[in-house]
C-alpha cells in the first residue's frame, strides 16, 4: 500500500518562495537541511504532517528553472472557495478560472502551477 508524502519544487529564491507558501496558503516550515549543495526545507500543515512541498534551492545555480509545458500542477482542496479567490485574486497570482466548475490556478515565482478546487 502507498501514501503520498511529498512533492519537490526546486526553486530560485527561497524566501521569496517560502513567503509565497505562508502568506498565500498558510503553510509552515516543518524541517529544514542545508548543506554545501543545497538547502532543502520542508513544508506543509502541521494539521496534516502526513504530505508536504519539499523546496529546493541548488546553491551552485542561479536564474529560473525550465518548466516546460507546465502540464504538471498539485492541488488544494478549500471550504473558503470565494474568500480565498477574492484573496488570490487581490494578490495578482491567479492565472486560470473556471469559477462556474468551482476551481482555479494561480502560479507560485517559479511559474509552479496550483489548482485550487472548492471541497464539495
């Protein structure tokens, strides 16, 4: 049997990146490595420990990362659909709606894709 634990987005900034994830989403920094390389911090809910967004920054590379076609995104489920649309949207990080099927996309400073879908 499997579980999902985490996703991994590697990104150009951490603060800039770990801002958007708390301001935005209300996540918080779980754990943190950091060595010559890399630092890697880990973070989520502390409400649901058991699946997190694990944020690399490579120390030896700078500028954005290539994302293709951005076909790849992660979701979030939300009670508050409408306040947090309102939110997002007063932020300038919407870039999809389809408010009519209760859902839309914003996009993180690395050009990561989020659906946020309204929980039914």
């Amino acid at each position: 049997m499997y579980t999902f634990n985490h996703c991994c987005h590697y990104v150009s900034n951490m603060e800039r990146s770990m801002k958007f994830y708390e301001d935005n989403f209300g996540m918080e920094k779980l754990n943190e490595i950091n060595n010559e390389r890399f630092q890697m911090v880990f973070i989520g809910f502390k409400s649901a420990p058991d699946f997190f967004l694990e944020l690399i920054k490579d120390k030896n590379r700078s500028g954005a990362y290539n994302l293709g076609d951005k076909s790849f995104h992660f979701a979030f489920f939300t009670d508050d659909f409408d306040e947090c649309y309102s939110a997002h949207n007063k932020s300038n990080i919407v870039v999809s709606k389809e408010l009519e099927k209760c859902k839309y996309f914003v996009e993180d400073p690395d050009g990561y894709l989020i659906e946020i879908l309204k929980k039914r």
